[in-house]
C-alpha cells in the first residue's frame, strides 16, 4: 500500500512527517505544543495537552480521520502527578470517543520544558 505524507510545518527533521495514512489506518507521530518556530505554547500540561490534541485534530483531518477514528493514543509525560490533568484534557479533544491508550512518564522530552507528547493512530472505515 503506498503511504500519503501530511506535514504540518512544525517537523524538526527531514526524515518525518507529523501523519502518515496507509491505507485506512491513519499514524500521528509524537505531538507536542510547539509551534512551528519551535516555541513551547502552554504553561502547564493541562494546557500543552489541549493544544497538543488540536494538532493531533488537524493532522488526523489532512489525512481524512476525525478523533473518533483514533483507536489507540500513547501519552509521554515528564511528571506522573500530571496524570489527572492530562487525562482530563485528553478527554475534551477526544470528544467522548473511547480509545485505548498507555501513559509513560518519561525524564524529558525533546525539547526542555516541554511535559506533554502524545502519538495517536486512527482506523478510517470510509
């Protein structure tokens, strides 16, 4: 199966695109708050987290998914006290879709300051 490219304009390095689509599954890399001059947008995980899922939003529908797609979510963070905010934002982007998904606290992420990464993959039936 040929794979579609969706950048967005905030990858770092050549060598990735923020979704791939393959046939109907749909893979979003690691996402995070950083705009796309590398800045981190947010001041906590509660707020990286919301503004990390409309990112994943926006990648899922260039690749022709929605969140209700999203079938599976892995969830980076660099303190596990963060947990109850995250999975709180996390359940406002999904907008009542049920997933599964696995949480990894994590000593730090790519970019100092940054609390918050998540990848997701979607199922498109359409």
């Amino acid at each position: 199966m040929a794979k579609q490219l969706f950048p967005d304009g905030t990858e770092v390095a050549g060598f990735y695109v923020r979704a791939i689509r393959s046939g109907p599954l749909v893979f979003v890399a690691g996402t995070t708050s950083l705009d796309s001059k590398g800045r981190i947008q947010g001041r906590n995980a509660s707020e990286q987290t919301t503004i990390t899922m409309r990112k994943i939003e926006a990648a899922l529908k260039s690749a022709g998914a929605r969140m209700a797609d999203v079938t599976r979510m892995t969830i980076y963070v660099t303190d596990i006290r963060d947990m109850g905010e995250v999975t709180k934002a996390m359940a406002k982007g999904l907008k009542r879709s049920v997933i599964t998904s696995t949480l990894v606290a994590v000593s730090a992420l790519a970019v100092p300051g940054l609390l918050v990464e998540i990848e997701a993959t979607a199922v498109v039936e359409r």
